[in-house]
C-alpha cells in the first residue's frame, strides 16, 4: 500500500550530511519526495511502500552517525503521487 508521510527533524541535524544520508535511504529505498533545510532543521517528504516508508522514519529519528536528534514529528498526509524521484531540494 502505497504512503505518504510529511517529517520535521529537530536537533544537530545540519552539517552532519543528514539530507545525503536521507537520500541514500531513500534512493535504495525506492521512496519519492524531497528533505530540505529549514530555519530549525529538517523537513522531508516521503512517498511510497508502507513498509519502506517505515524504515525511512526509523532512519530519521536516528539520523546519520553523526545526527543527534532531538524530536522528530511524522505527519501521514494523503497519498499525491507527485514526486517522480528523490530530490534535496536547496534554499
């Protein structure tokens, strides 16, 4: 079943190569979406399997090696089918 999940990471998450690492997540999950900065983290949006879109949220809360995460807040929205790729979208 597919899904879509809007997430908002808090905490060291900047600098520490968390948008790369969310794209390599996601690419070798087959998710769709995007992961930017914001002025107080991260937000990303995800597309895709429930189980894969599971294993995407488990990534963020931990986050790469270096991450500390301090709150991660997962929003499930409708399911758009409006990505047809990954991206890391920038400012």
């Amino acid at each position: 079943m597919k899904k879509r999940f809007h997430v908002w990471i808090q905490g060291l998450v900047k600098g520490v190569f968390f948008r790369a690492g969310v794209k390599d997540m996601a690419d070798k999950l087959n998710i769709k979406g995007f992961v930017r900065n914001t002025d107080d983290g991260i937000e990303a949006v995800f597309e895709g399997n429930s189980q894969d879109i599971e294993k995407m949220i488990e990534f963020c809360r931990k986050g790469p090696k270096y991450a500390q995460v301090v709150k991660a807040d997962v929003k499930e929205e409708n399911y758009a089918a409006e990505f047809s790729e990954f991206k890391v979208l920038h400012f």
